[in-house]
C-alpha cells in the first residue's frame, strides 16, 4: 500500500534513462502524485500503482544500478 511521504524509487519523466528517488506527494485513486527528490512541485508527475516506472527503494541496489540525482538538480543549490 502507498501512502503520502513514503519513498520509492522512480524513472526520471524528463529523462526516462534515470532512476531517482521520489516521494509519494499525494493520491488519487490508482495514481500516485510524486516529486523526485531535490526538486520542487513544478516537476510533479504521475504514475498509476503498477507502473513499471516505480519500484521500492533499494530495487536499483539489487540490481546492479546506479540511482541519479534528478535532471538539472544542483547540490546546495
């Protein structure tokens, strides 16, 4: 179950070569509200639950991936 604040892993909708990490902002019905992480609500997007775009946190650690910071994010910024 989702529930707003929780944390997951998301492709990156402005550059779907990238996997983030999101916060659930928000739901409604069968779609999720996310942010990714170190950008603000411009940038919010949706997915439906079973997305192949979301999965838990630590999926990308399993695998083998690398997680990225999301396109034009700046560190201290």
């Amino acid at each position: 179950d989702f529930k707003a604040g929780m944390k997951l892993e998301a492709r990156d909708p402005r550059n779907s070569n990238s996997v983030c990490i999101a916060t659930v902002m928000g739901m409604m019905g069968t779609r999720l509200r996310l942010r990714l992480d170190g950008s603000d609500n411009t940038n919010d997007f949706w997915r439906l639950v079973d997305s192949l775009d979301i999965q838990p946190i630590g999926t990308c650690e399993r695998n083998g991936d690398m997680l990225q910071p999301p396109l034009g994010f700046r560190m201290n910024a």
